[in-house]
C-alpha cells in the first residue's frame, strides 16, 4: 500500500512536467493550428536559463519560477513574430517542420556553448528533505511539484473560464471560423497566446531544473512523450491534455516501479490502445475524416 | 465537416505533371546525367560518402510516396531504416549470406512492423499522423534500447560483415562496394518511381488532393494509406540496410527521432512530390554534414535546423520543385 502511495506521488510529480507543457503545446494548437515541435526544446531552455541565471546573478529558484516564464514569453512572441506568423493559414504541417528545424538549432546551440554534460542546480533547502504522512514518506520536492502545478492548471483554468480573454481562446479553438464570423480579432491573441504557450513549457522547465539533469537533450525525449499525451487526451481538448499528462506521469512511475525494461514502451501503448478504442483521443472531439 | 477538410490548404506542391506532357527528350537527357553521375560519383567523393548519399537519396525517395504522393508525413521512418539496418546487421553477421540477402531480410521485416504501425496511424490524419508515427518510431528505439542482448544496447551492432557472393574486393575496398551497392539503390529508385507512375500511385494523389472525392469514388482510402505506408517502408528499409552494411555498424541513432527528422528535411530540402528531389536534398546534405564534421565543426544541428527554418519558410517547394516550375513556365508561358 505504501508503496503504491509512493509511486502515485512519484507518478503525479512525473506527470506534472507533462501536464504543464501539455496545457501550454494544447493552447497553442487550439489557437494557432500549430503542433509545436520546439515545445521540448522550450522546456530545456527554461531549465537551463533557470541554472544560468543561478549561476551568473545568483538568481534563486523562487524568483525563477517567475522570471523565466517572462523570459520564455518574450522568446515566444519573438519566434511567433518572426516565424510562426508567416505559415499560419498554410498546411499546419509547415509549422510542425518549421518547429522542428528550430529544435535542431537550439538543441545544438546549447550544446555548443554548455557542453553535453548537465548544468548543476541546486535546490532550496526548504525544499529539501521528506513529509511524513502516516505511514508514508513523500519527498518534499515531488509533493511541491504537483501542488504547484496543480495551481498554475487551476489559474490557467479560471483565466480560461472567467475571463474575456480565456472566453475568446476557448471559443476559437473549438470554432475558429464562427468566432471570427462574430466579429472577434482572433488574430490580435495569436502572438500572446503562442506566447503564453512557450512561457509554459519554460515553467515546466524550471520545475524540472533541480529535480533532473539539465542537458541540451533533456527535452528531446519530453516532446516526445509530449505527443504521445496530447494524442491520448485529445490534442483539441486543454483538459485532455492536463489530464492525460498526469496519467502518463503514473504510467511511466508504476512502469518504472514494476517493469523498468518497459517503462518507456508503456506510454507508447496506451496510446497505440487509445488510437484503436477512441481515434479522437480521451477527451478530444471525434475528428473530421 | 467533411467539406471544410476538402478545403483545407494542402502541402505545396510543384505543379502536377499533365497527361502526355514531358514525353520528350529532355527527360532521357537528365536520365543520362543522373546515371552518369551516379557512376561518377566515388571518383569525386569519399566512397563511403558516396554511399551515404545513394542511400539517404533512396530513404527520401520512399518517405515521398508517402509525403508528396501520399500527403501522409510520416515522422517515424526511422523505425523502418534502423529496424532493417539492425535485421539486416544480425543476419549478415549470424548467417553470413551475401548482403543483398542480407538487406531483402531487413527490408522485409521493416514492411512486416510498418503494418501494423500503418494500421493505427492512418486512424488519425493531417498533423496526428506525424505525431503518432513519431511516438511509434520513438517506440521502436526504446525497444532496442532494452533488447540489448539481441541489438547490444548503446553499443550497437558491431563488424558487420560486407559479404559478397566471395567477392574479395568488393568486401575489403569502399570504392567497389559502392559499385556492388548501386544497382540496389537504382532499382529501389525504380520501383519508387514504378509506384507513384502506377495506377496505384493514381489513386494515392487522388486521395491527396481530395480524401473524400476519392471516397466517394469507392477506393478504400484507408487501406490505400496503409499500402503506401508499407511500401515506403519497405524502400526505406532497403537504404537503412544499405546503410548499415555499408558502415558496417547499426547504432540506435539510426531508430532515434532525429534520423526521422533528417529525411524529412532531405526530402522537403529536395520538393517533396518531385521524387528525385530527394537526390539533391541527400546530395546536398550529406555533403555539408561531412564538410562541417571534418572542419571539427560541432553543432552540425544548427546548421541544418537554420537551413530548415529558412526551406520551410521562404522555399517550400524545394530546389527539384522550383527548377521544375521555372522550366515549365519558359516552355509553355
């Protein structure tokens, strides 16, 4: 029992990275049509700007948690300026290779300037150490991983829910065109939102930054992964995407737990089961054929 | 909804060719060069290099019937390039056949997993297939990350052997192995452009160009995909093959996603939908990534991915595309 307790903290610490980029990669595709390839590198990049401003301004991990996700929204408008703009409109798979070539030059860029071996990060002290509940000991820095995502999807949720702004996102990922047709500028949210999007994965990053090395290829098997839960919930669905990023986490745990071997394959059958059950993935709309 | 599908922008595509247009000398001229630069080619090149590039020509040849032809992208053909480039390592290395056996076996195991993988995938289509295709062929690598005892793990497969039907030379010396080597690549080219030529390479633009009218037409689109997709695969499985002998070591790389990535941007560096564009793209290429591994160059990644932002951007229907176009524009104006 208490073992399962743990794998489930471990898990929903696990999926907590998955479910913030995933909200972020779901927002964006709502919005803009675009799958983003570079959302993985964008996750690399908010832990090593997370382990560079330690280093180089002694810049704690408090002040990052808020200043990369800036950081990373500036990146974000800056790549949705100057690329990501001109293919909107064209086949989405433009954007999917488009993302994908930025990937390659920031994977490599890092690599070239940080080397391939990880940047160190060190944790705050409150962080350190294990909660006793019961019987059960959960490391103090998983548990504060999942509340503190589990309240950035809440913010994310009420800003989605309660305000003008989420009102127009959700209405023009679920009907672009009629949002249009009622005389909304879906085009004026396009740049803050990928934005928004990029400022995610990068808070995600920053989470992951004391917990896993920080290396140029920490986030090329992420985007993958990545993919795998926005296929399992339903990519057109923001809920499907946090929701399926959590399960993933408790997949690849309890794999991890109970079958080390086949851990990673897991993920890649539950999403093989989901494709051959519900196409349209968990929560996602029944797809246009 | 269905109507909207329809209507959807659709990859760039260089002007369709009409029917009884190009049947003229021309094409027999660019034939002639291509063959005699294909011969020429180790005299002017490393061999080995030489090699690379026949065999990532042939990888984006066949990932075109699926992208140009097909209107698929699939993100996950490294799983048929290293999955025969492993096949065929263990059975040159354990059964010591020739390497053109040797290859037929990997080509073949890569049509037998793309089945099932092209089953599932062409559930989902547009920018989903690319997604799950790259989480399957990212599948695959993990499986052979594990497998360690039939693929050596990290180590990959080592001395794979380049048996020849006894033939010394061909085993020992790069430059005639590239000759042994060629008909292969050539005839694999072939059947590509067989395929695509074909009724049945007919029917896969149709059901580009228009999914539902194809439908309505009575062709089952689905199984029409899933035909493409294993014989692209099975192409692809021959280079990765090739590839494999030709190095004589199969690594995990070949399965990663990058090497997925890479044909893609050969074939999209070419103009997907032309076929030999995917020539130029792995000339191009190969090339430049062993200029700038041998100037020591490290970030060979940041070089190819600015190349690709600035294709995808500004160039999108790539140099064999654009040629294309502008030499038809100035026949018929």
């Amino acid at each position: 029992m208490n073992e399962i307790l743990q794998y489930t903290a471990q898990g929903l610490a696990a999926g907590s990275f998955y479910a913030l980029a995933a909200l972020g990669l779901a927002i964006i595709f709502g919005v803009l049509g675009v799958v983003n390839f570079a959302h993985g590198a964008c996750y690399m990049l908010g832990a090593v700007v997370a382990a560079l401003l330690l280093d180089g301004i002694g810049l704690g991990f408090w002040a990052a948690l808020a200043v990369v996700p800036l950081l990373m929204f500036g990146f974000g408008v800056a790549i949705e300026r100057l690329m990501v703009r001109w293919l909107v409109g064209l086949y989405p798979l433009y954007n999917f290779l488009l993302t994908f070539g930025l990937t390659l030059l920031l994977v490599d860029l890092v690599k070239r300037r940080y080397g391939v071996s990880g940047l160190p990060y060190a944790r705050p002290e409150v962080l350190n150490g294990q909660i006793e509940l019961g019987a059960v000991r959960l490391p103090v820095y998983q548990t504060f991983v999942f509340a503190f995502s589990v309240a950035v999807c809440l913010a994310v949720w009420l800003l989605l829910t309660k305000t003008r702004i989420g009102m127009i996102v959700r209405a023009s990922t679920e009907r672009a065109e009629l949002t249009r047709a009622l005389g909304i500028d879906v085009g004026r949210w396009v740049t803050p939102v990928f934005g928004f999007g990029i400022a995610l994965a990068g808070l995600a990053g920053v989470l992951a930054a004391p917990f896993r090395a920080i290396t140029a290829d920490m986030g090329s098997n992420f985007v993958i992964i990545l993919f795998a839960v926005v296929v399992i919930g339903g990519l057109g669905s923001i809920l499907g995407a946090v929701v399926a990023g959590f399960l993933v986490g408790l997949v690849e745990a309890f794999g991890q737990a109970y079958a080390p071997a086949f851990a990673q394959i897991v993920i890649f059958v539950v999403m093989a089961l989901v494709i051959l059950v519900r196409p349209a993935g968990l929560l996602g709309k029944e797809e246009a054929r | 909804m269905t109507e909207a599908i329809s209507e959807a922008p659709k990859i760039e595509i260089a002007g369709t060719r009409r029917p009884g247009a190009g049947r003229n000398r021309f094409r027999w001229v660019l034939l002639a060069i291509g063959l005699v630069a294909a011969l020429a080619l180790p005299w002017f090149v490393y061999p080995p290099v030489a090699l690379d590039i026949a065999a990532w020509a042939l990888f984006a040849i066949a990932l075109d019937i699926l992208l140009g032809y097909t209107g698929l992208l699939s993100f996950g053909h490294a799983a048929f390039w290293g999955g025969s480039a492993y096949v065929t390592g263990l059975v040159a290395l354990h059964l010591g056949v020739p390497f053109p056996v040797a290859i037929l076996a990997g080509a073949v195991f890569a049509m037998l997993i793309a089945l099932p993988i092209g089953l599932l995938s062409v559930r989902r289509s547009g920018i989903y297939f690319a997604m799950v295709t790259l989480a399957f062929g990212q599948m695959l690598y993990f499986v052979a990350n594990q497998w360690r005892d039939v693929t050596g793990g990290e180590n990959g497969l080592q001395a794979i052997p380049t048996d020849f039907f006894g033939v010394d030379l061909v085993e020992t010396e790069s430059f005639y192995f590239y000759y042994a080597a060629l008909p292969i690549v050539l005839a694999g080219m072939w059947l590509a452009w067989r395929i695509v030529h074909s009724p049945f390479g007919r029917v896969l633009v149709a059901i580009r160009d228009n999914p539902a009218r194809a439908r309505a037409l009575g062709y089952n689109v689905q199984r029409y995909k899933v035909m493409a997709f294993v014989q692209s695969a099975g192409l692809a499985g021959v280079a990765g093959g090739l590839f494999s002998v030709s190095h004589g070591f199969a690594s995990l790389g070949e399965l990663y996603w990058t090497t997925s990535g890479k044909v893609v941007l050969i074939a999209v560096l070419g103009g997907i939908g032309t076929l030999w564009g995917g020539v130029i793209g792995a000339a191009l290429v190969v090339l430049l990534e062993d200029q700038l591994a041998t100037s020591g160059f490290e970030g060979v990644g940041i070089i190819t991915g600015a190349v690709f932002i600035v294709v995808v951007l500004a160039f999108r229907r790539g140099i064999w595309g654009t040629a294309r176009d502008a030499v038809r524009r100035r026949r018929s104006p």
